[in-house]
C-alpha cells in the first residue's frame, strides 16, 4: 500500500513482461552531457533542471518478434530514445525454433528464439509504418542471413527506406553453402559479407560479432578492411541448461544464446581489445545493466552502448539509466562523455 503510482506501474510492467520468450537490446549512443541539445528536455526528465545539464542522446532497442514496439511504448514517452534496432530480419519470413526457446540462469538467460520475423517485404510493408506512428527518429535495421547474396539482398531493399538510418549486419548467422559454419567465425566469411553489403547500400553498415571465436581483433579489423563503417560486439555467448527432472536440455534447440549481466566481463574484454585494433566506432553490447556500465563501456572504447536482457528484468531500465548517468557522471568528475571514450587505453 505505500507504493507509489510509479511503483504499481514498473511492477505491473514487470509482472507483464515476464512471461514473453524474448528480450530487448537498447543501446545509448553518442551520449553527450555539454549543456547542449535537447532531445531529452527539462519537461521529460528532472535531472536535467536538477544538475543545470542537457542530454544529447540516441538509444537503440532491437527487439525480438513477441515484444511489439507499441507495447513497449506503453509504459514510457520511447522518444527519449534515439533508435530502434529491430531484430533480425531476413529475406523470407521464418516462424523460429521450436519452443522451449528460453532458460533462465543466474544472472542471466539463455534464448533460442531462431530469428522469428516475417520477412523484409512485410517488415518494410507493415512493421516500419507501425513503428512510425509511436516512434519518430530513424530506425537501425538488424539483418539476418544464410548466404551472402541473402544478406545484400535484404540489405538494399531495407537501405532504400527513409526510415531506416543504419544497417547492422549480423554475421552469427550459418552459412549453408560452406558447411553451416558461421559467417562470423571467419575473417574471410565476415569480409565478403561486408563487401557484399557494402555494394549495394549508402547508409552505414555495422558488422554484429559473434564472441564465439578464437581472434575477435582479426574478425573486427577484416571488417573494417573491408569497408564496414562500425562494429557492434558481443553477440550472445552459446550456453545451455539441463532439466534435473527430465534429465533433458531445457531448450528445444539443445543450446541458445547466453546474455545478461554474467556477460558483462568478457564483453568488456572484447570491446578494448577491438577499439585497440580499428579505427572505426564501436557499440558495446553484453550484459550492461547500470550508467556505471555504460560509463565502463565508453572507457574501453564503445561509442554507444547496447542494454538487452537487463529489459527483462526491469522494462524500465533504459529510462532509468538516463535518468541515472548524470549522477554517476558527476561522481567521476566527467563533464562529457566524448572525453571518457577509449580512456582506459590512455
């Protein structure tokens, strides 16, 4: 009974979030605290009247099928964000892998959903114009693929919408004309798919990488060689769990894709790694949870940084954290976070 209406809000939300097999990923890019810029004014959030700041800032949210981005506009104003990243599209509609698609595990889940989307053609024909009636910026289009000519093909036809502002490629995906091996675990698979995408497009293109390899650096400095404008890593890490009742995989699929806050490490890892090798931006993606986490993120060399399972727990999350950075930012004496981005290379 003492809690307020806030309060009743975030746990209905939560309680109706639990059940959807799915996840989201928002990631905060470009943010910058000069007091300059207004996409997130004084009438929107207290902090920024509070600390005499204005937040110039872009989020991106890529979001797996069961999550509908009207939904997810229910619960907050989802313009405070920059970008939408929507998950996965691929040339043909694909209904995913067959359920149980999610386990939970500590500090974190593990989700097979198999790339569920109905295609490019009804993405572009009934997805993007819905989009565009609760959320008013450019979109960042995630795309799928099993061949390389799959990828371009998508690729274009999504680079043609004025809606769409960025193309991120993932390349976790199998190739089915060299034995089932993921793009992403070769220099040269990741290369061609690069070129490839790059060929037919004009708006950037960031190459999504797969953590499950021995040498990230080559992945990442293959891409940029190859002309992709940025990198956006980690994917999901493979991980599975076993029903003790059953004595069976909980997951359909055997395995599935690990993210959460567990992650958060080796993600961190990876990303100062990469921004030591290329010249190109970076989204750090993997397991971020908290403005402390953000804050680490740029240090390692991430220009913009992706939230994913922490929505699961919290829908909340990406407001919160926006709401939260200017806090942390004074606590560490940072004036701009431009000025932290690669710090811990210094």
């Amino acid at each position: 009974s003492s809690l307020t209406t806030e309060g009743r809000r975030r746990l209905q939300a939560i309680e109706n979030f639990s059940d959807l097999g799915s996840g989201i990923h928002i990631a905060m890019q470009d943010l910058d605290i000069r007091g300059a810029g207004n996409l997130l004014g004084a009438e929107q959030s207290g902090f920024v009247a509070d600390l005499g700041y204005e937040t110039y800032q872009k989020i991106l949210t890529e979001a797996v099928r069961e999550l509908k981005t009207d939904e997810f506009a229910e619960l907050y104003d989802i313009n405070i964000l920059g970008s939408f990243s929507f998950k996965g599209t691929t040339k043909e509609p694909r209904f995913g892998n067959p359920t149980p698609r999610i386990a939970e595990c500590p500090a974190g889940m593990i989700n097979s959903v198999g790339l569920q989307n109905p295609g490019v053609e009804k993405v572009i024909s009934e997805e993007l114009p819905k989009l565009a009636k609760c959320f008013h910026k450019p979109v960042i289009a995630n795309v799928s693929g099993f061949s390389v000519d799959e990828y371009a093909y998508t690729c274009e036809k999504l680079d043609k919408q004025e809606q769409v502002g960025l193309l991120e490629v993932n390349v976790s995906c199998p190739n089915v004309h060299h034995g089932g091996m993921s793009f992403g675990t070769s220099p040269e698979a990741v290369a061609e798919v690069t070129r490839a995408v790059k060929s037919v497009t004009k708006k950037p293109v960031y190459m999504k990488l797969s953590p499950n390899v021995t040498d990230i650096v080559s992945i990442a400095k293959a891409c940029e060689e190859a002309g992709a404008d940025g990198i956006s890593l980690i994917n999901t890490l493979m991980g599975m769990r076993i029903d003790l009742k059953t004595k069976r995989p909980v997951i359909a699929n055997k395995m599935g894709g690990f993210s959460g806050s567990a992650i958060f490490p080796v993600a961190l890892r990876m990303v100062y790694q990469v921004a030591e090798a290329v010249k190109i931006p970076i989204m750090g993606i993997g397991g971020v949870s908290s403005a402390e986490n953000v804050i680490e993120m740029m240090l390692a060399g991430a220009t913009a940084v992706q939230i994913g399972a922490a929505n699961l727990v919290d829908p909340f999350i990406c407001k919160t954290i926006i709401e939260d950075l200017p806090r942390v930012m004074e606590k560490y004496h940072i004036n701009d976070l431009n000025d932290i981005i690669g710090g811990a290379h210094k």
